[in-house]
C-alpha cells in the first residue's frame, strides 16, 4: 500500500522537481503575496488572524485545485494511466497525489511564518507552530477529499471543473471568517459560517497562537468533517 502511494507522489513531484522556478513560485511568493498585502492593512492585535489565515488559505487553494484538476482530466480521458501498470487502490491514488501537494503545503506555511518572525517580530513557539501545523494537516486531508469529490462528479469538462474548483476553494478562505474575526459577521452568520470546515480550523489556530482555550464545538465539527472525509476516501472510492 505504502509504496504505491510513494510511487505515485514522487511521479506528480516530479514536474516540481524538474521545474524549480514553479516550486519557488508556488513555495514562496504564492504563500507571502497572501499574506503581505493583508498584513500592510491590520493592526498587530489582528495579525494573527492574517497568518492563520494566509496558511490555511495556502492549503486550500493549492489542494483543492490540484486535485481536482488531476481527477477531472482523468475522468475526461476516461483512463488513469497508473492503473495500468499495476493494482493501485483509488484511495491510493488519491493520497499519492494529495501527499504531492502536501509538501509544498507546508513549506509554504513555514515561509509564511519565519517571514512573521524574522521581519515583523510576531511571537510564537515550537509547540504552536506544531499545533499549527496539525492544523493544516487535518485541512489539507479534508481538502483532498473535497477535491476529489469536486474533480469526480463536477463537471465533465477539465476547464470548468477547475473554475469551479478554485470559486469554492476561495469562498471556503475568504468568505468563511478565516482572514478576519468570526465577532465581525452577525449572529446568525456566525453560525452559517459553521458550514465552513476552514472556520473551525481557523479558530483552532488562532487559539492556539493566542494561548487562548480551544472550544470544543470546533473540534467536534473538524471530527465531523474527517469522518466524511474518511468515508469518502476508503468507502466510496
């Protein structure tokens, strides 16, 4: 099991492999151009609501797209050339691809944090920055499902498939109180904003940058979201 799901990351790592200016694109600038622009305009009290947000954003985004637009186009030559050569599980498949995406993922977050530390003396430690990056680890699992749900059943074609893909990946980073304080919307958009699995992870790590205690309703609803998500990913693949 373990060594089809290596061998399929080392093959869609390859490109990024090959192609170093696109991994230092996608490691470096994509990450802080997130950040930075947002940074200029909040205070320090709100700043890490921006970091957070910038890295949960980062994963989402990167996932989501990615993943779908592999699925999709093999849907659409109706054929996954890897299944040729040798019996690989969907859900395989499916990590093997995720797991590509996943390195550059937290590379991404560890730019986006030593950018804070090292130039705008943001404060955080060992064990919140491996709080953090649980975090973004359960976000990038649930992500891989749902680019995997997006990339099989939406549409057909290649192109709209990863329109749509990036429209919701955007709505879950930045209409969902990722980037800013859930306090700021309505009561009753507090509560819609639940939908949301980038809400409950935003707050997890804001808390936990903020040494502030975790609400359980968060955790709950990231369990919720995982158990879907493994469902999919074992069961109806």
């Amino acid at each position: 099991m373990f060594t089809n799901i290596i061998t399929i990351t080392k093959i869609f790592t390859k490109y990024a492999r090959n192609n170093l200016g696109f991994y230092f694109l996608g490691v470096v600038f994509f990450p802080l151009s997130l950040l930075i622009p947002l940074i200029i305009l909040v205070d320090a009290a709100n700043r890490a609501d921006i970091f957070i947000g910038s890295a949960i954003c980062a994963t989402t985004i990167m996932t989501i797209t990615d993943i779908s637009d592999i699925i999709s186009h093999d849907k659409y030559a109706n054929s996954i050339s890897f299944f040729i050569t040798r019996p690989v599980k969907p859900y395989q498949y499916i990590l093997g691809v995720g797991l590509s995406t996943l390195f550059y993922n937290l590379i991404g977050v560890v730019v986006i944090f030593s950018f804070g530390i090292l130039f705008l003396d943001f404060s955080v430690n060992i064990l919140q920055l491996l709080g953090v990056f649980v975090v973004i680890f359960i976000g990038w699992f649930i992500s891989c499902s749902l680019g995997f749900i997006i990339g099989m059943w939406g549409p057909r074609d290649p192109r709209m498939n990863s329109s749509l893909a990036s429209m919701i990946a955007y709505v879950l980073t930045f209409l969902a109180p990722v980037y800013y304080p859930i306090s700021a919307l309505p009561a009753f958009l507090q509560k819609l904003s639940y939908l949301f699995y980038t809400t409950s992870l935003s707050l997890i790590g804001k808390n936990l940058i903020r040494h502030d205690w975790i609400h359980m309703v968060n955790v709950y609803i990231i369990l919720i979201y995982l158990a879907i998500s493994l469902v999919i990913l074992f069961k109806v693949t």
